[in-house]
C-alpha cells in the first residue's frame, strides 16, 4: 500500500490529469492516508487543491464519500481571512471575568451590545471538561456552569474602555429540576423593533440533558441587565440537541433559521415557516452568527467542523440569503485568527455602515471582535447555482 501511495504521489506530481482523474486519486488518497493533509497539499499546488476541496465539499454530484473526504480536508487548505482580505482590524476582549469566550455583538438603538459566555471549566486538547484550577478532575455536568456578562459601545475605538456588567437571569420558564450543565450557552442577541432579546442553549430543564433553545428579553438595570420572560421554544425533534439557531428579524418579526441544509426557517414558537434545498451540499454547515441585511439581502456567518484524530477543528464561511430567506451565495471556507477552534455568534454593522464587525470565540478562552470591509468579501462569494 505504501508503494503504491508513492507512486500515486509521483504520479500527481509529474503528470497533468483531467478532471475526473483528480477527482478519482482524490477519493482514493484519502482511503489510503490517515493524514488529513492529502496528496494535493503537494501536487499540483495548494491553492488547486483548495480549489478542489471546496468543489468536492459542496458538490452534490460526487459521491458522499468524496464529499466527506474533501471536507476532513478543509483545514489543510482554508486560509486566515486577512491573507484573503487584507484590512481587518482585530481587538481581543480584556475582561474580569472567567474563561470569556464566543460571545456575540448587535446593533441596537445606534449602539453596539456584546455578550460575553463565561464558564467555569476549560477543555483539554481531547475536548475533556476540567473546572478551573483544576489539573487532574474531570468535573460531573452538574458542576459546570455557564454565565453570561454584557457591555454596551458606540464605536470601535471605545473597545479598551468596556465596562461589562453580568446578566442576571429573572423568570426562568420553570425551576431547573435536573443535574446537568447549568446557564444559557452561546447566547445571540438581536434587536425585535425597540427591544433586545437574546436566544440561547439550556440543558436544566430537561430529563436527558439535551441542549433547548431558551429566548427572553434584555433590559438594562442598576449594576447587570436582566434576562426576563423567558421561555423554551419547542423543537419538532425533542430527541435533537438543539443549538445554533440563527435569528433574522424581517419587518419586526423574529424567525430563525434552524438548519442550512435543509434550510428550514421556524418561527419564534419553533413552528415551520420554509423549508428547500439549496442547490449545493451544504449539510455540514452549522449556524453561527444572526442574519444581518445587506442590500436587499441577508449575510451570516456560519461554522464547520472537521473532527480528525479526535481533535476538533472549526472553519467559516459568509453565507448569503435573498429576502425569502434563501442561500443565494457562499464563500471559501476561512479562519479568522488560524486557531483550531474558533465560533462566531455575532456580526452586526458598524455605525457609518462601511464596515461590519464579527465577534468570535477561541479555544472556548477567549473573546475576539474583528471589523472589517464587507464588500471585497461579497465580491468573491460563490453564487449558487440555480
């Protein structure tokens, strides 16, 4: 098997092949070769085999196993968004509070909000819980606590000035009743006309501990905001773990995308508004940031995974939707920072509506806003075909 994988390899390197015949070593590398740095990392160039990748990612005219193999791939060839994209401004959060990560950003009333996640426990490079300060104890779920703290800027430059307040929780739809990872995760707020709502996973309020989504309303108060009215929104699946969901306020109504691929859009009670499919494969695509209007249209951020060796790798996309709520364009594959886990939760424009801002989790540690031009990205997005 070696000698062959070599000669495949060689053969890469000094002959020009078709198409179809790249497609065909493609699937058949990856069978042979644990690594997910494949053979086009080195023949005919990295940027060919990107290009490849992407294709093979997304084509729903290969097979699934072409499909699977170019997306574990994805992390060899997805280039850092200012290699791309020369110009992004990036700040790192400095906050009090423990292990601040994946937090997410909106604009409302002129003014930018950010919610910060902070939790009590951080994960080993084997994705293990530890609580803080702790070296050698994997903690029970019931132990893990998740809170969440908010701060409010009106420009970029005010970011090394942020005074974060944490965000109090009032009228849980019910007492928690069961053992299992306490607090609202990877919270999405989102302006619904003259109010702020935040939307994230609970695991409390149910028997199995399968993650819920959890809406209520933000208002400022003496010291913290307030979390108030929430509730659960129902899932059509009470056996899915649900995270995720994307917002998108159209005319002062609030939907969620709940899924890409199939893209199935609910409403705020989880009943089914939309559902097609787009003409890519994109079901490995999950949701990241809320839906935010540009032009006449819709862009989020959105997430993949790679999982290879156990370790866990995060890639992103900007994803395009029409004003029915349908993908219309997709862009490469991209890291922010190139760290190995990285989630976007927020993106929201900047006041002056030049430029955008991203706001992203690392290593479930850290917490990251990133600004940007949108344009140069929008000019380069791959339209779907029809």
């Amino acid at each position: 098997m070696r000698s062959r994988f070599l000669a495949l390899k060689n053969t890469l390197k000094t002959k020009t092949l078709d198409f179809h015949e790249k497609v065909r070593w493609f699937a058949f590398v990856r069978t042979v070769r644990s690594s997910y740095q494949v053979i086009f990392s080195d023949a005919p160039s990295k940027t060919h085999g990107a290009q490849l990748c992407e294709f093979l990612a997304t084509s729903r005219s290969v097979f699934a196993e072409y499909r699977i193999a170019a997306r574990l791939n994805m992390p060899a060839f997805s280039k850092k968004l200012n290699d791309e994209f020369p110009g992004l401004d990036i700040k790192k959060f400095r906050i009090s509070f423990k292990n601040g990560c994946n937090p997410s950003v909106c604009r409302f009333n002129d003014k930018l909000y950010v919610n910060v996640r902070c939790s009590n426990y951080y994960f080993d490079r084997f994705q293990q819980w530890f609580l803080l300060g702790s070296n050698d104890y994997k903690p029970n779920s019931s132990e893990i606590i998740t809170e969440n703290v908010m701060a409010v800027f009106s420009d970029w430059d005010d970011l090394q000035s942020l005074e974060f307040k944490p965000v109090r929780f009032h009228g849980f739809p019910e007492k928690a009743r069961y053992k299992h990872p306490k607090g609202a995760e990877d919270m999405r707020i989102f302006a619904v006309g003259d109010e702020l709502f935040g939307s994230a996973s609970v695991c409390e309020f149910s028997p199995d501990g399968i993650p819920q989504i959890m809406i209520g309303e933000i208002t400022a108060k003496i010291g913290c905001y307030e979390l108030s009215n929430c509730r659960i929104i129902a899932s059509h699946d009470q056996t899915r773990p649900e995270k995720n969901w994307m917002p998108v306020v159209r005319n002062d109504v609030l939907r969620f995308v709940y899924s890409v691929d199939p893209l199935r859009v609910v409403d705020a009670e989880g009943r089914g508004v939309s559902e097609y499919q787009p003409s890519l494969a994109l079901d490995h695509i999950r949701g990241g940031s809320q839906l935010v209007p540009y032009d006449d249209n819709y862009i989020a951020l959105v997430h993949e995974r790679s999982i290879i060796s156990t370790i866990k790798y995060y890639r992103h996309r900007f994803i395009k939707f029409d004003k029915d709520l349908k993908t219309t364009a997709i862009s490469p594959a991209f890291s922010f920072l190139g760290r190995r886990i990285e989630f976007a939760a927020g993106l929201a424009w900047l006041p002056g509506g030049k430029r955008m801002i991203a706001s992203v989790g690392v290593d479930d540690s850290e917490a990251w806003l990133i600004s940007f031009d949108p344009v140069p990205i929008m000019n380069k997005m791959r339209p779907l075909p029809v």
